[in-house]
C-alpha cells in the first residue's frame, strides 16, 4: 500500500493526518499519477446556455464550434461534452477540457481563432449565453481518487499513470490528506468573489474575479459497462439519493458555502445522453465542502445509501477529484448568461464599501 500522495511531493509535515499510521482502509482505490514533469495542470469548463427548444440547434452547433477549436494547435489532451438544466430553466452544454501544460493552454487561449469567436459582437447577438470557468492548480493543489484502475477520466486522463492501492481514503477528512498541499496548508479561503467588469442584471459580458483556494470538486459515475442488476441497483437506488443531494446544494447551498453546483450528464456531439455523469461544485473552501460532507444530512443520506449497496457494484464506475487554486489561476466570465449561473450569484458587486467584507476570509 502506498501514499496518495507521490513521493516527489512528500515534505515534512506540520499539519497531521485525521487518522494514525497503520490505519487500512476498508477496500481499495487508486489515485491518478504524474512525474515531476507536470508542474500545473488547466481545467476549463466552457459553456453554452439556452432557453427553449428552439435555440437548441444553435446552441449545439456552438459547442461543436468550441470543440472544433480543441483540434488547433496546443488544444487540450482530452475533453468531455456535458448538459444539465439549471434550477433557474435554462439549458446548459459544457465543453470541458484539460491540459497539463499552461504554456500550451494560454498558446491556444490567445490564438486568433479562440480569441476572435469568444470577443466577437456575435456572441451578443446570436440569443446564447456563453460561459468560461477556468483554473489552473499546481500539481501540490489537486487530489484524485478511482474506484477503478484503467481508462481514467477527467484530468486522470492527462496524467501518466495509476497508483498501486492508497492508504488515505475510507474515513472523514481523507480528501484533505491525499492533497500535497496539505501536509504544510490549511488552504484557507482569502477574500470574496467580485465583479470586475459588467452587470450581471443586465447581461452583456460579465467577469468575475475569484480568492484564492476556491476548491473545485467533480465527482463522477459510469454505468456504461453495468449489466441490469447492478443498472438497477445505481438508478434506482444511489441515483435518487445523489440526485436529491446535488439538488439541494443546487438550491440551498450557498449558506454552506456551496458557489455553484451543477449536477451534468454526459452528451455526445449530437446532444445524446451517455451513461454517465458528474457533479461539479465550486466551493469557498476546502474546509466549507468538507463540513457539509461531514455533517449534511443530504450527503449522510449519499454516503448511508452507497455503503448499503456498495458489494453488489462490480462495474459501476465511480470516481471524483478535487482541486483548490489560486486567484490569479482563475478565469470566470460570462455573456448574456442569467444572473444566477456560476460565480456570478456569490459575487459581490465591484463597489462595495461594507467594511465587515474587507477582513473576511
């Protein structure tokens, strides 16, 4: 058995792990793996929002616009294509690339073809709202974790291998330790999000400035390979309980700290659901996403159920990771999307003079 995290990435602890050093974990998983080469990796999450069937060929035919442009130079190394329905009725694709070289991210950000489709008065124009949600974590900032060994989703899928079976999952507070920062970092949240340019009551193009530690978690299931007694088992039994969780977070999430939560399902290119899905939340904090883990009846109920059913699941694929960053990684606009989506509902107005904000973190 082996550390979560790599041995390059080992330093002398200041702050302790939750449990004691012979601790064994109940049943195995594996974390995804990078050499010292990968110093940062990009995760971008590009959207196209709609409302009305009427809008949904444009609003295809835009993400293939957007997935086209992965095949320029410096794209990213793997992509996936997502939709959800939004609590305030509109329809979302997402387009969701990673790349574990910056240089090349920021090569194919500013290329002529990115950078002109994304300011062109078209995009203003064309009745779709567009979103990009982008963060770029050093290799000590994210953590993994796969209840599977091959074929590695999301950023897994960039990186250069797996690991041999970890010691650091199984108990409350083992995503805090398989993160490399943590063995010296609290990653505690520093500021507030802000509009810096824009109105979001007004639509237009929108940006949000994000603080640094904003913790990013997606977390994932795959039920292509399941055959019906275990399909079943997933649909109607975890299924129900994760959707009821994610809704709530959804809805009533920012008290907890919850930014924004969206619960997608996978789509091919024509907009066809796969049998797969995830959930993306951003977070004020680590801190924040694990207390309602921890104590939320919602995700108890999440955690109960899976346990309950966990023996019978033989080809349910499950998996998540997680990510903080900091604020100057970070890029979140958006055009003529509502005012409720993403970082644009928490984000406190460019000219705010409440001086209880000035010290809050």
């Amino acid at each position: 058995m082996e550390s979560a995290i790599d041995k390059h990435l080992k330093c002398p602890r200041s702050l302790s792990r939750r449990v004691p050093d012979d601790y064994q974990p109940p049943f195995p998983m594996w974390v995804a793996r990078a050499g010292e080469h990968m110093q940062q990796v990009v995760m971008a999450y590009l959207g196209v929002q709609y409302q009305g069937q009427h809008h949904q060929p444009a609003a295809l035919q835009a993400m293939g616009q957007i997935v086209a442009s992965f095949s320029l130079a410096d794209g990213p190394l793997n992509h996936d294509l997502t939709h959800h329905t939004d609590n305030s009725g509109y329809d979302n694709l997402m387009v969701v690339g990673y790349w574990k070289d910056p240089a090349a991210y920021g090569r194919w950000l500013n290329s002529p073809e990115v950078a002109q489709w994304w300011a062109a008065e078209a995009r203003l124009q064309d009745g779709l709202g567009y979103f990009r949600e982008i963060i770029a974590p050093r290799a000590e900032q994210f953590e993994t974790l796969y209840a599977f060994q091959d074929r590695l989703p999301g950023v897994g899928a960039v990186m250069d291998s797996t690991s041999g079976e970890i010691e650091e999952h199984g108990y409350w507070g083992s995503m805090r330790d398989r993160f490399p920062v943590s063995q010296t970092d609290w990653m505690l949240p520093d500021g507030e999000l802000r509009i810096v340019s824009g109105d979001p009551a007004k639509g237009g193009r929108v940006v949000v400035r994000g603080h640094d530690n904003i913790a990013l978690i997606r977390s994932g299931q795959d039920w292509v390979e399941t055959e019906a007694e275990e399909r079943s088992l997933y649909l109607d039994e975890i299924l129900p309980t994760l959707q009821a969780g994610m809704d709530f977070l959804r809805d009533q999430g920012a008290p907890l700290g919850c930014y924004s939560n969206r619960f997608v399902r996978n789509i091919d290119l024509q907009g066809n659901l796969l049998d797969s899905s995830y959930n993306i939340g951003h977070w004020r904090s680590v801190e924040k996403l694990e207390r309602w883990a921890e104590s939320h009846p919602t995700h108890l109920r999440i955690f109960v159920t899976f346990f309950r059913v966990a023996s019978g699941l033989e080809k349910l694929r499950l998996y998540h990771e997680v990510s903080v960053s900091d604020g100057r990684q970070q890029l979140f606009e958006y055009i003529n999307c509502h005012p409720n989506t993403g970082m644009m509902r928490d984000a406190l107005p460019a000219a705010t003079g409440c001086p209880h904000q000035a010290h809050a973190s």
